[in-house]
C-alpha cells in the first residue's frame, strides 16, 4: 500500500509536557541535547538553521510590537514558531520537548539557565551555534564572532516573580500581550546581550527557544487563569507568515497542538 | 536621539476632571518607536531632566516605570535592505510589513501620575534615559515620533 503523503491526524495523540529547565530529568535533558546536536546537522526543513534564519536574518519573519492599529501577532506567531522546531526536534528524537527558562527562578542562582552553559571537555549543543553561510560573512563583516555569544547582566536583574504575576492578572489580551513582550520578553533579551540582544541573531541562539518557551507558556498561563483564548475572532483565520502553515485560531489551544506544561514529570510503564 | 526631555514649555498636565483624579491606570504610549541598533532600556523619569543611569529606580527620585525595546542589529543584508518602504508599491503588494517598521509601546506610570498629584504639581516633564544592562547611558538608540499620556477608567 502506497504511504500517503501526510498521515492522518491521529485520534489518540499523546500530550506531551514542557518542563522547567531547572527540573529536566537527566533522560529528558539527554533527548533534548540529541535533539538539538541532530537537528543542527540538517540542511533541510528540519534542520535548526532553516528555522532560525526565519525569524531574524536573512527572512525576518518574525512578529513584534506592531504600531497602533495593526494586528498583534507577537504570541500565535512565536508559538507556532517554538511548535514547528519542536516538531523536527522530535522527528529526530520524539522524547525531545522544548523547555521553559523560569527567569525568576534562575535570577536566584546562575540566571542562564545551567544545562544551556558550555560543559566542561564536552561539547554542548544547547551552549551556542554558528551562525549559516548565508549570514555570516556580513555577521562578521560588522565586527561580530561568527557564532552566537552572550554577555549577561546580574541575575537578580532577571524579572522576579511578583513582575510575572502582576503581568498574568492583566484582563484584556491586548495589554497583556503588549506588556509581556516589552516589560519581560524584550528586557530578557537585552539582559542576556550577545546576539540574543539582536533580533537579526537571537534564534540561532539555542537559549532563544527556553526563553520563547517561557513567554508562551505565560499566555498558557494566562488562557487559564482568565478562561479566554487571547486574541479576537477577526482574527483567528489570519495565517503567520514565514511559512508556518498555522493559522492564529491553530495555536490558540496548546492541547490541540499536542503540548501542555509541567513543573516535572515522571512516567512508569504498566505492563499487562 | 541620545535621550528625550519634554520641551520645558510644553509640559504634560496632570489628569484631573473637576479637580479630583478620575482612572484607575495611566499610560504613556510611545508612537513610531525606532528599532535599529541595540537593545535597551528606556527608563522614564518625571521632572528629572538631569536623571542619570544612576538616578535610583524610586519614585521619590522621579522615576515612573521603563520599557524595552529588542533591538535588531546592524544591517546584514544588501544595500538599502534597513531601509522601511513607504508602502505597498502596487495593489497586489501583500509582502509582509519591513522587519524595521516602526512600534508602539505603552508603559503603565499610575503611581507615577498619582505622585503628581500628591504633590500637588499642575504638570510635569518627561525625561527617558536610554539604558543598557550594565546601567550605562547608550548613545543615539532612543527614537520615537510621539508621545501620548493616557488614562482609563
């Protein structure tokens, strides 16, 4: 029998958790640097260099803070861009899940995450990346390395705890979603520098993906807390750009993208 | 711009109707916020035209709430690739809008206007200090085109 040439959608989806970066077990954290290790050495759609050029240099796709009067796209579209490189991670590795970086939690200790530091007389492909062939002549042609790097502040300038609830408690989507992305999203980035402080670099940063993590699982969070979707119906067939293939009314579920969060997990095998 | 100050004859007004302050939040929205460079902080001071990186983060010295902007970097493409069209060139032009098209951003200072009030000032200045991590004064990083103080009820 020929395969068809996409599978149907499968009835009995597994939901699968994003964890902590601070509670990965050391099996999770091992699929999640395989994961990253495997997609880095593909050229093709799954590969970490096709999704990372998407969202700044070359393609700059990605969508932020638009002026009064445009649609905000800042969260389905980087929840839709955190869903499709979790999917080629997990075409490799399919225990691989994307993590989420607790900045008030890491502002108390190291303030980058440590699985995403370098290891010592290993290498470590959560650490850092190069940036591709396509950019980086010009990268370094104006006087940056050829591959990410990060100069981060003091971690108690990390947003705290009391900063992301009094976020979360905001009512209407729109403030949300605007205060979110400028008050924590994009004072993360500049906390970290390096080319995480550069929107034309910071995907191919792999720390990158725990921080967007973070920021999307504060809408997941948010959905909850005030039993809402978030953005407005007019809006919901609007496809993101960049080749996504979603539509914002795809992401505004986390369970029908086949996800959901967790502190931590654990799982034992019943065998009949 | 290295850092903005209201013009000292132009002045916000505090926001009082018939005497008394009437909302529950006040904002100052930023319009036509540049995007080039690096990324920052933009701490917003009121009355304080001389505040510093090291002015302390209080109210008490003025100060009212800070956003931040993710800043895109040098230009890696071709020439003109930074430079933001007018807009569509023709009626089928459906391309995305230019990655360095302007933003807006809004900064929630309540506590800040209310302090105003307190004090029993008619009106204040604004000052906004660019800002890096390590509390240093970046140079020619803040842009914006026009500055509104809101209120809501």
């Amino acid at each position: 029998m020929a395969t068809p040439l996409r599978s149907p959608i499968l009835t009995t989806l597994r939901v699968r958790h994003r964890k902590s970066t601070e509670k990965l077990r050391s099996d999770q954290l091992k699929a999640l640097r395989k994961g990253f290790a495997e997609i880095k050495k593909l050229s093709d759609t799954n590969g970490f260099w096709f999704w990372a050029e998407l969202h700044g240099a070359p393609k700059n796709k990605c969508e932020h803070s638009p002026e009064s009067g445009y649609d905000n796209l800042f969260l389905p579209w980087h929840r839709a861009y955190l869903y499709r490189l979790e999917l080629a991670l997990q075409t490799k590795v399919p225990a691989a899940t994307l993590p989420w970086w607790d900045w008030t939690a890491t502002r108390a200790g190291s303030g980058v995450p440590a699985i995403y530091e370098d290891i010592s007389g290993e290498l470590n492909p959560l650490a850092g990346a190069d940036f591709p062939p396509s950019i980086v002549s010009q990268v370094e042609a104006a006087g940056m390395p050829g591959s990410t790097w990060r100069q981060p502040g003091a971690p108690s300038l990390l947003p705290s705890g009391a900063e992301v609830k009094a976020i979360l408690e905001i009512k209407d989507f729109d403030y949300f979603s605007k205060t979110l992305e400028v008050q924590l999203h994009n004072k993360v980035h500049g906390w970290v520098r390096g080319s995480m402080g550069i929107v034309a670099l910071a995907a191919y940063d792999p720390l990158f993906w725990a921080h967007h993590t973070m920021v999307d699982r504060l809408w997941y969070l948010w959905q909850d807390l005030h039993s809402a979707r978030g953005p407005r119906p007019g809006i919901w067939n609007k496809i993101l750009r960049g080749g996504l293939d979603l539509t914002v009314g795809d992401v505004l579920d986390t369970h029908a993208l086949g996800y959901d969060y967790a502190a931590s997990t654990a799982n034992r095998e019943v065998k009949p | 711009m290295e850092r903005y100050s209201t013009p000292p004859d132009k002045p916000f007004a505090v926001p009082l109707w018939e005497g008394q302050p009437d909302f529950q939040r006040a904002d100052l929205q930023f319009h036509g916020v540049g995007h080039r460079g690096d990324s920052y902080e933009g701490r917003i001071f009121f009355d304080a035209p001389d505040a510093t990186p090291a002015t302390p983060l209080e109210l008490d010295s003025g100060y009212a709430g800070s956003f931040y902007v993710f800043g895109h970097g040098p230009c890696l493409g071709d020439e003109d690739h930074c430079e933001v069209p007018a807009g569509p060139i023709h009626p089928f032009d459906y391309r995305s809008v230019h990655h360095l098209a302007l933003q807006s951003m809004a900064v929630t200072v309540t506590e800040a206007v209310r302090r105003a009030i307190a004090d029993g000032k008619s009106e204040f200045g604004v000052t906004v200090v660019p800002t890096n991590v390590r509390d240093e004064e970046v140079g020619d990083t803040l842009h914006f085109e026009r500055l509104s103080l809101v209120t809501y009820d």
